[in-house]
C-alpha cells in the first residue's frame, strides 16, 4: 500500500462518518450495497440544485445553458475516465440495472429469437439475470449458466463448453458483489467474442474500485451505478459500442429521444446517445457524478484499490480467527468484499446485533439468491470497504464479532 495513503484525511471529507449509531461512532462497512458521498459530491449537487437549475438541451437562456455544459460535461468526464472512444456511447441511466434493462428491450428484444442461448455465469447479480428471464418468457431463448469453483472463481472450462453451444450473448459481473471475485473482463470478453457472442458486462462493483478500461476490455456494453461511485443515487451509466447503438431502437419515447414527430410521416429518432434518454434526467445527479469520479480521480483508482486490497487481507486473517467463522469468496484476485457466517448463526441476527454497536454490514443473500443457493446457505454477512474504511475499522468489526457471538451462542 502507498505509505502516502492519508485515510484520515479522507474520512474527514466524508460528513455521514462523524455520526454516531445506538451511542457507537459509525463503522461503515456496507459500500458494496452503497458508498457513502464525499463533501464535493454533495457541494455538487447543492451548487446545481441552488444556483444554476434549469432543464437541459434547447433552452437559450442562461441557467439552461449552464445547466446543459455541466450535463454533458460529466458525460465527457465519465467518457474519459473508462476510456469510450466517444461521448455518444456513455448513456446516462437510473443505474446499472436499468442499463441492463435497456440492453435487453432493445438490443436483446431485436437480436434474439426462440433458437438464441444467452450464457451468465453463477456469480450473477438479479440484475443481470432477471431482465434476460424475463425476455427470454417472452421469446424463447435459452440461458445457460456458466458455472464456478468453490473459491468463487470461473470454471473456464465450464465457460469454453458453454461457449460451444454458440451463445448470442454473453453476461458476466466484472466483480461479484458477494464474493469480491475480479474477474478478467478482457480474457472472458476475447473468448465470447471468438465463439460469435456479444457480451453485456456488469461493472457496478469494479467501477468504484479499480481503473476500467472499456476500449482495452473491448466488451459491447458495460454499465454501472453512480451510488457505488461515491455518487448520488438513482444515476448511472451504459456504455455501448456505437455501432451497436446506432443500430438499436429506442428504449422509451419522449422529449430529446426524437428527431421528428409527426402524425403524417413516421417519428424519426435522435442520435445516440439521446435516442436512449428520454425525458427530464437526473441532471443533478449526473453532475454529481462527474464530481464522484474527479474526486476518485484525486486520491487515484490503484491507491484506493491497494488500500482497500490492504484492508481485505487484514480482515480475512482476523476474522478467520473467529472459531466457526467461514468465508465465502477466497479468489487470489478479489475486490474489498469479505462475505461470512459464523456456524450456527443466522446472519441477519448477527447483523442486527452489530448494528446496536454501531457496525453497519448486510446480510441476506445480496441478490445473488442462485448462488447462494449453489452454496447451500440462507446468506451471509458481508462487510465491504471503501476509500474511507481503516484498520481499525476492522478490528471493531472483530470485537463486535466476538461480543455478538457470546450472546447469540
């Protein structure tokens, strides 16, 4: 880890991290589910929402063409922060899985037929499972499932065989929310597109925790929320090739998606990425965003990667200190995600009982119910990390671990 990391530093432009919880200061450990906002974020948004609001696009007048330059200034930030050959290929959306909502209504509704296989692996969010189930109820096609190792990882052979079968797709989470498993987007990317398939990557827990590349990973599409980001909620992005985008219809119909409406002649469509963004968006969240990345920017993605990295393996030797505690996710490579149960124990008990000592964790099964299912198990806990996590941080995880275990045991 960079010796140059100032964590405390950072904590302090973080102002939810001065509270306290049930009389405990807060030790927040639930980033996975949704990072907490740093003061320019939140600066960002109030400057907006204060000083300069106005809808976006067509409007002369000046708010609206302040408005408008911050927009799409954070388009052109996140273009160049996951390296899109262009801003029309970055569209803003409520998050990642309304990205994974659109791919599949529009490209996947005009590309895929009742003949079609779409492959996901079993470390899947609901997020990119559910959309392509519930389209493939409507047209027939067949998911195959990619299956993994006890460790959390691929089975490469699993994926080569299902290669085989000539899928249309395929889906796959560049980390996985419960394990922490990095899985490598390029490798699994070069292989779908060798075997003829396009590929959909869900990028919601990479985005906030290491450099992306989207032209080196050459994947199709990629999205990711803004919330996960550092960012506001209900915001994100889809990342699509342009020609693919050009070539799909619209998503919704509205305002700015159009080019020509008429009752006489057919409607004609806007250019990506409007064609995809109808109506009003989030623009305070957008802008918002932009600041999320720049202030990521700031302390560097391989800094906070090599902190939170640092963080993990910390965590994972102290906790498996704990007599009956196993982990679920021991990838070489893996994101700040420590997912566990204590024997005997139901999660969501120990999760409650953590919250009284002011440790905020999740418990469930993070929606990734098959996988849970693959393990046999109702869930777990799962403590996740971010910028603004310390080691001690950990060890009062530990210690309420160990507190919470005697009264449950």
């Amino acid at each position: 880890m960079d010796g140059n990391y100032d964590v405390a530093a950072i904590r302090r432009e973080f102002p939810i991290l001065e509270r306290k919880v049930n009389g405990f200061p807060l030790v927040y450990l639930d980033s996975a589910a949704s990072a907490q906002k740093p003061r320019t974020v939140i600066e960002t948004q109030r400057e907006y929402l204060s000083h300069f609001h106005s809808n976006i696009h067509r409007g002369v007048h000046t708010l609206a063409t302040q408005a408008t330059e911050a927009f799409e200034g954070a388009r052109e930030t996140i273009k160049a922060h996951f390296n899109a050959a262009e801003n029309a290929e970055i569209i803003f959306t409520a998050g990642a899985t309304d990205g994974i909502n659109l791919v599949a209504g529009t490209w996947g509704r005009a590309n895929l037929t009742a003949s079609s296989t779409v492959l996901m692996t079993r470390l899947e969010h609901h997020s990119n499972i559910v959309p392509w189930q519930i389209l493939a109820s409507e047209i027939g096609f067949k998911i195959e499932v990619i299956e993994i190792f006890p460790e959390g990882t691929i089975d490469l052979e699993d994926y080569n065989a299902k290669l085989a079968l000539a899928p249309s797709l395929v889906c796959f989470s560049h980390v996985s929310n419960t394990l922490g498993t990095i899985n490598d987007a390029k490798q699994l990317t070069s292989l779908a597109h060798d075997a003829g398939a396009m590929v959909m990557v869900d990028g919601a827990q990479a985005a906030p925790h290491m450099n992306v590349d989207l032209q080196d990973i050459n994947c199709d599409f990629y999205v990711a929320s803004g919330h996960k980001m550092y960012g506001p909620t209900g915001i994100g992005f889809l990342y699509g090739k342009r020609a693919l985008l050009d070539a799909m219809p619209p998503w919704r119909g509205g305002g700015e998606m159009i080019s020509s409406v008429s009752f006489d002649v057919p409607t004609t469509f806007n250019v990506p990425p409007y064609k995809f963004e109808a109506g009003t968006p989030h623009i305070s969240g957008a802008i918002a965003l932009g600041a999320a990345i720049k202030w990521m920017e700031s302390v560097g993605l391989d800094n906070i990667a090599a902190h939170e990295l640092a963080l993990t393996k910390y965590a994972h030797e102290k906790l498996l200190q704990i007599e009956g505690l196993r982990i679920y996710g021991t990838a070489e490579h893996k994101a700040g995600v420590v997912s566990f149960l204590v024997e005997g124990i139901h999660p969501s008990d120990l999760g409650t009982l953590l919250d009284q000592l002011g440790i905020a964790v999740r418990t469930g099964h993070h929606c990734t119910e098959p996988l849970m299912d693959w393990y046999k198990i109702p869930g777990t806990v799962r403590a996740s990390f971010g910028a603004y996590n310390t080691f001690d941080d950990v060890d009062a995880l530990v210690a309420a671990l160990e507190r919470a275990i005697k009264m449950l045991k």
